[in-house]
C-alpha cells in the first residue's frame, strides 16, 4: 500500500505536468484521466517524472491496461510506485 508522501509527492508530479489543476485539490481516488483532464502526452511526461522521481520504472502501458479496474486513479499509480519498492 502506497503511503501518503507517496500520493502527495505524485499530486505534486501531476500538477507540475498539468499546472492548469494547481489550484485543484486532487484526492487520490480522483482519475488523472477523467477527473484531472490529463491526455496521452501528460502521461507520457507524468510517467518520466515519476520514474526520475523515485528511481522507480512505471510502466504506463501496463498501467492503463488495469484502468479498467483502477479507473487510472491517482492511487492506483502510488500502488504502482509502492510496489516497486520505491515508496
């Protein structure tokens, strides 16, 4: 289970690759799709960031292929991070 530095310091990604949601305030059970607008491109650049972040490979095409189950939550992607052991 991902901690809450973990999810905070993955809101702060978010919001650096798509500062029109700074203002936001974005919950982990909110979708970075669909709740928080981001397209192909800012999760391309979210992914980088993550991976530089914490030394931690996301993989985003193993990632959405769950979204089904997550609904591309941003817990879902701190699950990821914690997993790797980097969180």
């Amino acid at each position: 289970m991902a901690s809450s530095t973990t999810v905070d310091e993955i809101i702060d990604l978010l919001k650096e690759v798509k500062p029109g949601i700074a203002d936001q305030d974005v919950r982990p059970d909110h979708s970075v799709v669909e709740d928080l607008g981001l397209d192909s491109l800012d999760l391309l650049q979210l992914g980088r960031r993550i991976n530089r972040h914490f030394g931690a490979e996301f993989d985003l095409d193993t990632w959405n292929a769950g979204a089904d189950e997550h609904h591309r939550s941003v817990a879902s992607i701190a699950a990821v991070v914690a997993a790797a052991g980097h969180a």
